[in-house]
C-alpha cells in the first residue's frame, strides 16, 4: 500500500472515530435527558396517587367504581 493510500485510509478512519465520538457524546446527553424526565414523571404520578386515593373510610361507603380504583391504588 502506498504512503498517500496509508494516509488517506488513516485520515477516513481518524474522521469517522471524531464523529463516533460526537455520535456516542449526543446518545449519552439524550439518555440524560430521558432519564431526567422519566423520573420527573415518575414523581408527578406518585404525587397523583397521593392527591386521588380516598381513605379506607371512604372505600367502605357507597362509591363510584372510579372511586374504588383509586382506593386500590
């Protein structure tokens, strides 16, 4: 193989490991985020079983089938 084939095929490769890098640097920066709102959501839906759950008073008496299901929650 020649030298300028050589550098050529060096040049490619040291190119595509800067853009594997960038690539790799944008999936962990979009991971973080996905992560960051998954938990947010996590916390808004436990925040809303909170606020819904009626007391154990509440699910003895007579009440809608909605109710219920959030008693059981």
């Amino acid at each position: 193989m020649s030298m300028q084939t050589k550098a050529r095929v060096r040049g490619l490769i040291e190119s595509e490991a800067v853009s594997a890098t960038s690539k790799l640097a944008s999936i962990d920066e979009l991971y973080a985020q996905l992560w960051k709102k998954l938990k947010r959501l996590h916390m808004m839906q436990q925040a809303e079983r909170l606020v819904h759950c009626p007391t154990s008073d509440e699910a003895i008496s007579p009440i809608s089938e909605k109710a219920w299901i959030g008693w059981m929650c």
